[in-house]
C-alpha cells in the first residue's frame, strides 16, 4: 500500500494529509494512527519505514524532512485545526468561570457584589457610561465627557478602558443591567482567550484536541485571571492578544498573512495597549524560540527574514494602531503623578506557592494554571520523545522568563518602563501561556514516558514542599493540590501512549479524570480567590434601589448647559458615569494632573493618590463651577455586600452663575495665602469666608466668628472625627498620599461666636495653616449676583466645545468653569482659535471689550500626529499586500 500523500505543517514536519497525529508503531508491527479526538484508529499496514516517525527517537514534530521549503520560502497549503477544540475550549472555559461565580455567591448568580477595588469603582460606571454614549444618551462625544471631572478628554479613556471590541456587547443589556453587561464582555474575553489559546497550541503542533482544549482553558481560567484579571477587565484584552499575536509571529516565520498579521496587532494594540505590549514581548519570546528550534535546516539568513518580517508586522500593526495609542499615551503623561515605587521581588516561597491552587496575593505573580498542567509542563526536559533543541529552547525561555519576574531592569522592561502602583506582576499570563504551550509540547504525541513523568513529578512534588512556609498558602491549597494530583495520576495510568494502546472506554475514562482534575481544582481556585478579595479589599455594592431613585432625580433636575447638575455621592464612584449629572468625581487613570491639584486646591477630596476626585458640597464650590442643582442622598440601611443599597433623595436648587463668568481686570481684592479657603476666594474674585485664627490646645480647636456664619473645617490630611460643640461629630477619612478629606460644615457659630471643634480622642492629624473658614452667606449671595449680572447671558454646548454670549463691552478675563487640561483651544469673537490659558487654573479667555462671544473646543492631544502616522501605517500595509499578491502571482 503507497505512503499517503504528506504536506508539511506549521511546525515543518510531514504528517498524513487529513491527520493531526504521527503514525504510532503498535506490537506486532502493524500502525495505530491517533485520531483527532486522542483515541486509536483500527490498525493499518505500515508505510515505508522512510516515511514514518519514531517516537523513540528524539526528533521533534518541529523537523523538517529533507528538501521541506524553509521558513522564507513558499510553502504548500495546510488545512488549519479543527474548530472542535477551540469550540470546546470556549465552552469549558465560560461554564467553569460561570461556576466559579456561582459557588462564591457571586452577582449574577448569587447575592454578593462582584463589585471589588476598581470593578465598581471604574469598570462598571465607564461601561455603563459607554452604552449611554453608543446610544446618543450623553451630552459629550468621542472627545469629551462632560459628564466627568467638569469635562475630561474621553478618547483617552474609551483607549484605556473600552476601546475593546467586547465592550460593544453593553449595548444590548438594558440601562438597570450594567453590571449584567459587564460581566458577560468579562465572561466573553475569558472565553475567547482560552479559544485563541486553544487554536494557537494546534498550531504549533497538531494532538489531540480534546487535551488541548482543557490546556487552553487553563490558560483562560489561570490564577492571574481570577486574582487579577477579572476584576480588571481590561487587562483581558491582553490575555486574548498572547496567543493571537503569537499566531502572528507564526505567519511571519513561514511568510504568510502579511496583511492579516498587522492587522491583529493593531486590533490587539487598539483594545488595550497597556496589556498588549506585555503579550507582543511574550509573543517574541515565543517566536525566538520557534526560529531557533522549529527548524533545523533553516539557514541563519532565512530565521533573520522571518525575524524581520515579524518586526514589519508589529510596526505597522502598531502605527495603525497610533491615532489612539498616541492619545493615550500623551493622556498619560498629563495625568496625575502616583508616587514612585521602588520594585521589591518578591520572596521566592510566595512565587512558588502562586503555582499551587487557592492563592491569592497582589504582591507575588498568580502563576496558578492547575496541577495537571503545571505536572505536564514540567515533564517537558525529560521528555525525550521531544526533540533535544527543543526542549532545551522551550525550557530556558520559560526559566528565564520567571526570572525576568523578579529583576527589577526586566521588571521595569515588561511595564514600559515605570514600576507600577498596586499589582507589580501584571505580566504574569505570559509566563502563564509559555508553560501551558511546553504543556502542550511535551502532551501532544500521546503520554510522556514514566522517565518524564517521575521528572516532571519530581519537580512538582519539590516545587510543593518549598512552598508549604508561604504566607499565600491557604487552608485549600494542598487538599485542592493533592485531589487534582491523585486525579491526573489516574489519568495517566489509563491514558494510550506512544508504546501501549488502550481501548477507547479507558481512553474516554482518562480524559475525564484529566477534566476533573483540571475543572475541580480550577473551581475552588476561583471560589476561594474571590472569598479572599471580599474579606480582604474595598468593595462596593450592586447597583440597586438608590442608583435608581438618583438616576432618576438627576435626570428630571439636568438643566445642561444653563447649569450644571450633581449627583452627590452613590456607593461606589465615579457616580456621575452612573446616574448622570455633571459633577467632578471622576476616578480614571489618566485624571489630568491639572484638575488634580485644582480641586485639591479649592477643597476636594480624592482617593486612588488624587486620580479619584470626589464631589464637594460646599456652596461656594457650587458658585465657581456653576452647580445649581445638588441631589443629596441618605442611606435608609447599612451598605451590605449581599444586598442592593436603598436610600432617600432630596433635589435642591439655588441661583449660582453661568458656566462662564466674566472678571474685571487687575487681580481679585481678596486676601492671600495657601489655605483652600484663599483660593476658593481668589476664583471667586470676593472675600466670602472670615478666617479667624486657630489655636489648639491637645484634641481642641477655638477661634471666634460672626454669629450665625457657617464654621467649615479644612483637614485634608486628617482621619478621625471633629464635632462643633453641640453639634454630632463630621467624619473625615484623609490617609495620604492615597486619600485626601475634603472640607466639611460642621453647623453654625453660636451666638456667642465661640468656634469650639472637638477633634476624635486620641488624634494628632497634621492640620494646615488655617484649618477653619467661617462662612458668610450674604456675601456670598452678592458676589453670585455681581458675576451672574457680568457673566454669559447664553451658553451652548456640543459634543466637545462650548460657546457663550457676553454682555457688550466686557472687558478682563472670560473664566470657563471647566479645568484647564491641555488641548483646549479658546478664541474671543472671530478670532482664531489658540491654546487656551487659565484663570486658578480654570479656562481663561482675555477680552477687549469688543468681543461678545467666547468660544472653546476640545481635541485631544496626540490625535493628529496619531492619525498622521495610522494613515502612514496604512499606506504601508495596502503596498505590502500588493506585493506580496504580486510575488504570489509569479
């Protein structure tokens, strides 16, 4: 019988046309060939001994044959792996994570919040903020949110957080089912990462698809995607791009897909670039180590094209990707700077013990992928039915990889440069995916020999026993370690191999036993995880009954741009993206550094080292930033984590002055100094505050003001209680450098005028110069007057710009009460447009008298040389695809 026809794969190597395994000699001579699904095939007469592999020789299925085309040259057409695998991969991988919720009791299917560190406080406000916008249901555009932080530059946000295609999703929930919608685009992008992982370990080397399915869920489902990941969906972006761009690299190697490829890196790069330039440096790993190994007889000159074609890609990739990267990146500089950290590795026995199940720790890297398949990664350098290049490349990739970890000049190198706050060990899914592909190499001929499995059983049970003094260790992890590890022993025991075939029930029983092990360990990983995070971390609340009432408040109230509308505060953060309004608080990565250190300034508070602004309800803030309405809210019950929070909602409205005011010329009469009431006065251009001296004697502040003034109290840096006399005690929360108190009223001077604050037992806070501002209302009520009277008497707005008519004749300084972020640009009358300038840190217009209109619009830094170097980009990849269908055609 003739040899089947045979056509080189991925990898090099020739297989039969139609089968994803080699040939398997079986006793007595006759051939068993693997099917797709990891059973045996009835017996067939061997082929010539020529044409057939031995597993007992160390060759890998990386091999070229004699006169195979190298990795520069053309190379015949390959059918690409079943979609059974990654279609089995994506339902594992979405009914595992799905149970996982549902066995921590988790929303959407249990009572208890999902709703940890940032997933309330950014993710899900952004997301339902995106769906009002996809829907025309904001006031801003793609340029500007005027929702958020008196007006903040949105592209660089919708870069940073939604920019990802399974963002899109939101829009077919409801506008009461966010969190619903926020949890299936995380669902979803777990799901398409164990897919993509799935497809990119056929690629590599054809097996079994069912192994390689349960390989890439665990790659979906690994500890950093439960530790890290799905509380910051956005770095899933990045778990989904690893093995896409790997598949990228694999084009260029074998020259193929010129224009595809650029085009993946570019959707990658685009939805979110934070993540992606982690996966391109892994994914450059993974193409060194495949031009090195993958083909023998490939020349030095032909792996330097393929090297260079994958650079070609990359580039052009990341220029098409540049009219947002650009945006970003530009965004992030302007943003407000969180205190430098000093990259301290961490212990080696935490590192190790992030490789067992049930750990959880932001300050080591989540390398957990299950027991099953760490075991099989392991057995990768003993396994020497792999070939010895191979091995040895896979293995010091994924060594010094985990090295790189722990060294503070790669360390730097993997986060662009800049040791971040928080997680130091965001790259860990790439180390995650190297050991799932060494895995899969070493799995994917059928069982590793006893020799590699005690190997890699060895390494296993040390790599346990050094962890056993880690702090990470929880009281799950070795009954979780053990029961997988029994579980996949038993698989291995029943499993077919290279030199033993078995009946299919007992192949079927191995597979099952591998899925069990894999699944269950999986399972009480990410239900102890999130158990952890609850106890440990902040937390918010489901969206619930007191969203709902003020939503509703706040929409009946919106009068934008006549004046401006805040929500107040709502569990949770960046409340205005929530339920609408035009408040400050905002909490974003890119929160410019200039509205950052204004509101500070003025009184504001913030979290998150002041890239969280939170809402000030003090009047004469309301005045300087045109809020005429406040909707205030009161907790009916305790905020409990397992129930949605309820509350009352009262609107109040008062006459404040437009959203821009015009000042006389000449500086303000108001008294100086560096206290918030000073500056608040100065913005205002009137001396509403009396600011008496303070003196302290232990816990207690005295001063003396005008009866019936309202006593404000300024500590920003305090954490504790201060009480008027007479009066219940106002809690401030100040904990610097993260969070900063804003000032708050504590009721009125007594008639006496004696101002006596009771600080809480025990506290010494830091208290500034002048922590106490007695406020005057009438003079207060004069000076909005004197500035409605002189100010704009029509204000419009439109998606990214802002236009006013001024009374004939004004002269001085138009003030926008907008913060003054770069990119604005501001003109008086006909004008040109220029670079608009700032007034305390607000827009500034100059005006001669003879302009009767303002006008100032919003484009975000970086977007034209952004789009200049896409549309360069783009020009670029149409010639490279003309080329490459030309040298095609000849």
């Amino acid at each position: 019988m003739p040899p089947a026809e045979t056509v080189p794969d991925e990898a090099g190597d020739h297989r039969a046309e139609g089968h994803h395994t080699g040939d398997h000699r079986a006793e007595g001579g006759a051939t068993t060939r693997e099917t797709a699904e990891g059973g045996t095939g009835a017996a067939r007469p061997a082929p010539p001994p020529d044409d057939t592999p031995r597993l007992d020789t160390p060759r890998s299925d990386d091999t070229p044959r004699p006169g195979t085309p190298g990795p520069s040259g053309p190379r015949p057409h390959r059918t690409p792996p079943a979609p059974a695998g990654p279609l089995a991969a994506a339902l594992l991988t979405a009914v595992l994570f799905c149970l996982a919720t549902r066995l921590a009791r988790s929303h959407p299917f249990g009572p208890v919040t999902r709703n940890t560190v940032d997933l309330g406080q950014q993710y899900l406000p952004f997301h339902a903020y995106w769906r009002s916008f996809l829907l025309g249901e904001t006031h801003g555009d793609a340029f500007l949110n005027w929702n958020s932080g008196f007006g903040t530059n949105f592209l660089g946000d919708i870069g940073t957080y939604l920019s990802s295609p399974f963002a899109l999703l939101v829009v077919v929930f409801p506008a009461d089912h966010a969190e619903l919608a926020l949890y299936v685009v995380t669902a979803a992008k777990i799901t398409a990462a164990g897919a993509a992982m799935t497809f990119l370990l056929l690629r590599l080397r054809p097996g079994p698809w069912p192994v390689a399915a349960v390989l890439g869920t665990a790659y979906a489902l690994s500890g950093w995607t439960f530790d890290y990941g799905a509380t910051v969906p956005m770095w899933l972006d990045g778990l989904v791009a690893f093995p896409l761009l790997c598949l990228v690299g694999e084009w260029a190697r074998t020259a193929r897909r010129p224009v595809l490829g650029p085009l993946v890196v570019a959707l990658a790069w685009t939805a979110n670039f934070y993540t992606a330039y982690m996966a391109t440096l892994g994914a450059a790993v993974v193409l060194a180590v495949r031009l090195l190994t993958a083909e023998e007889t490939a020349t030095a000159r032909q792996r330097l094209a393929g090297a260079l074609r994958a650079a070609r890609g990359v580039l052009l990739g990341v220029g098409l990707a540049a009219p947002l990267v650009t945006v970003v990146f530009l965004a992030t500089r302007a943003a407000d700077p969180t205190p430098v950290t000093t990259f301290a590795p961490a212990p080696w026995t935490d590192l190790l013990a992030r490789f067992l199940p049930a750990t959880a720790s932001v300050a080591s890297p989540a390398l957990f992928i299950g027991t099953p398949a760490l075991a099989l990664a392991l057995t990768l350098p003993f396994n020497r039915s792999v070939a010895p290049r191979v091995r040895a490349g896979w293995t010091l990739a994924i060594v010094l990889v985990a090295l790189s970890l722990q060294w503070e000049p790669t360390h730097l190198l993997w986060h662009a440069g800049a040791s971040p706050n928080g997680i130091p060990y965001r790259q860990t899914f790439v180390l995650c995916g190297l050991l799932l592909v060494a895995a899969w190499l070493s799995v994917s001929r059928g069982t590793p020999r006893p020799a590699a499995l005690l190997g890699g059983g060895a390494l296993l049970g040390a790599l346990a026993w050094a962890a056993r003094g880690s702090a990470d260790i929880d009281r799950w992890t070795y009954p979780a370690f053990g029961a997988a590890a029994v579980l996949a022993l038993a698989a291995v025991a029943l499993a077919p191999s290279a030199r033993r075939r078995a009946p299919r029930p007992l192949a079927a029983l191995a597979a099952l036993l591998l899925l069990a092990a894999q699944a269950g360990e999986t399972l009480v990983t990410g239900e102890r995880i999130v158990e952890q995070q609850r106890a440990e971390v902040s937390w918010s609340p489901r969206i619930g009954p007191w969203h709902t009432s003020v939503a509703g408040a706040t929409a009946r109230a919106d009068a934008w741009p006549r004046h401006r509308t805040d929500p107040g505060e709502v569990p949770g953060g960046n409340d205005v993206l929530l339920v609408g309004g035009q408040g400050p608080d905002y909490y974003s990565s890119l929160t410019a550094e200039t509205t950052s250190r204004t509101l500070d300034g003025l009184g504001f508070g913030h979290y998150a080292k002041g890239r969280h602004p939170v809402t000030l309800d003090n009047p004469v803030t309301d005045a300087l930033f045109s809020i005429g309405t406040r909707v205030r809210s009161r907790p009916t019950e305790p905020v409990r984590q397992d129930a949605p929070p309820r509350a009352t909602v009262t609107v109040t409205t008062t006459p404040v002055p437009p959203l821009v005011t015009v000042r006389p010329p000449g500086r303000p009469p108001v008294p100086a100094g560096d206290s918030a009431f000073a500056a608040q006065q100065r913005l205002l251009g009137a001396p509403v505050y009396e600011l008496p001296p303070v003196t302290r004697a232990g816990q207690v502040l005295t001063a003396r003001c005008p009866a019936g003034t309202q006593v404000w109290f300024w500590a920003p840096e305090y954490q504790g209680t201060a009480a008027l006399a007479g009066r219940p005690p106002v809690g401030f929360e100040g904990k610097p450098p993260s969070v900063r108190a804003p000032m708050r009223t504590l009721g009125t001077t007594p008639a006496t005028g004696e101002v006596r604050i009771d600080l809480a037992p025990g506290a010494r806070p830091k208290l500034p110069r002048q922590p106490v501002g007695c406020l005057v209302r009438a003079r207060l009520d004069t000076a909005v007057r004197e500035l409605t009277a002189t100010g704009a008497t029509r204000v419009a707005a439109d998606g990214h710009g802002l236009t006013a008519e001024l009374p004939p004749g004004s002269t001085g300084t138009a003030v926008l009460a907008v913060t003054r972020t770069s990119g604005w640009r501001c003109a008086a009358g006909d004008e040109p447009p220029r670079p608009a300038r700032a007034y305390q840190g607000l827009l500034a217009v100059p005006l001669d008298g003879r302009a009767t209109t303002v006008s100032c619009s919003f484009r975000p830094p970086g977007l034209r040389p952004g789009s200049a170097v896409g549309g360069a980009a783009l020009l670029a990849l149409v010639a490279t695809g003309l080329l490459h269908r030309r040298r095609a055609e000849r």
